[in-house]
C-alpha cells in the first residue's frame, strides 16, 4: 500500500519538476522518508527516477531546440566525476547534518530564482564556450555532483539559478539543466547502490509514475507556460519543502 501511495505522489510531483527541468528527486527524498523508506534508500531511488524523467523530458526539450550542447558538456563530465565522490560521503555523515545542509541548499536555490536576474554579457561568454565559459561549466559541475551526490539530489536546483543568472532565457536553462540532471543523477544512483539493495517494486512503481509525470511536464513547459511563470513555480516549490523539512526537524 505504502508503493502505490508514493507511487501516486510521484506522479504530481514529478509531472511539477519537470516543468523546471531540476526533477523532482529533492522533493521526493522527504516524501519517501515520511511514507518509512530509509533515508539512503529513498536517495537512491530518487536519483534513478530523476534521470528516467529527464530523460523523457529531454527528448522533448532536445525537438524544440532548447538544450544548449556547449554548456552541458563540460559540466555533465565534472558532474558525473565528483557524484559519486559526494554520494559516498554521504554514508558518513549524521542524517540530521544533511538534512539541514539540504535545507540551506533549498534556500539558496530559492532566492536565486526570486532575486537574480539575467546577465547578457555573462551569457554570451559562457553560450560561446571561451576559455571561462568552460571553467565556469566545468567548476559548477563539481560542485553540483558533489553536493547532488551528497544530499541525493540531481543537482538540478543549483543549475537552473546559475543558468538563468548567467543571462540564459528560462525555457532554454530548464533544457539544458534536464539534460545535464540525466547524467549527474545517474552517477549518484549507481554510487548509492554498492551501500544496499533496492526494492524492485518499489522502483517499478514509482519509475513508471515518473516517467508519466516527465511527458506531461515537459509538454506543459514547452507549449503551455510563460519562462516567468516556471522560476515563480520553483522558487515556491523549493521555500514549501524547506519550511515543511525545518518542521520536521524541530
């Protein structure tokens, strides 16, 4: 009963994230918590199913040419290099310190998403791949697979807000951050698993609600909403979670 719940949970969730191309593995680690799903466990499956939604909703951002390929490259290979590094480290660390370190992290994405604002020049040196367009790709992409590894997130929140304060439109950062999530999410997933073993139908259930979930919210962001309406979207969603983890926590 407890999988068909987070299966069901899933579904909106996801469908949500998606529009914002960070998936939904951040608001799905506390969910799968709360239902009894062991913390490292629900890291786990929550990183699989970012990349599984990603994937499908990449597919889609990929047709209405909204990935820029310069960007994604350097940072998925730093992203994938330091995830596992993160993920592992995370077995060694009180479950409360990371809880607050993923609170602060909610928050930080959040008011990058309500108070920063494009910056052209900036993005045009990055979008042409200079020389510190590539340090600034590669350096974020350390730091997002460590800190994605570590608290079992796709990394996707600290992407997007770098991508739209570099001057990058909405709809194009959320392509970009999609594709880039597949491949930092994955590298996390596959490091969690050498600590324990995951329920089959738990994955199954919740992974085919993901997937649904990605083909609705990308059809959503690509044809439906405003770029000022998908940073509001995030923003809320990021401060709702924070809040409902600092409750908890008290």
């Amino acid at each position: 009963m407890i999988y068909f719940l987070a299966g069901i949970l899933t579904l909106p969730l996801t469908t949500v994230l998606t529009i914002t191309g960070v998936g939904a593995a951040f608001v799905l680690i506390p969910v799968f918590t709360a239902l009894g799903i062991e913390l490292h466990e629900a890291m786990a499956v929550a990183l699989l199913l970012n990349s599984l939604a990603m994937i499908f909703a990449s597919y889609r951002y990929a047709r209405k040419k909204l990935i820029l390929w310069k960007i994604s490259i350097p940072l998925i290979i730093t992203s994938v290099i330091t995830a596992p590094i993160g993920a592992r480290l995370s077995y060694y660390v009180n479950n409360d310190l990371l809880r607050i370190c993923f609170i602060c992290f909610l928050l930080f994405a959040a008011a990058m998403m309500f108070f920063y604002r494009s910056n052209k020049s900036e993005f045009d040196k990055v979008s042409n791949l200079t020389l510190k367009g590539s340090l600034i790709s590669a350096v974020s992409g350390l730091i997002v697979g460590f800190v994605g590894g570590l608290i079992g997130v796709g990394g996707g929140n600290i992407i997007l807000p770098v991508l739209i304060a570099l001057g990058i439109k909405p709809k194009e950062a959320v392509g970009t951050t999609a594709l880039i999530v597949i491949f930092s999410s994955m590298s996390g997933f596959i490091s969690h698993l050498g600590f324990g073993d995951l329920d089959l139908l738990f994955v199954l259930i919740t992974a085919g609600a993901s997937i649904l979930g990605a083909v609705i919210g990308s059809w959503l962001m690509t044809d439906k909403l405003k770029p000022t309406v998908i940073k509001k979207i995030l923003g809320i969603i990021l401060i709702a979670v924070a809040i409902k983890m600092i409750i908890n926590l008290i």
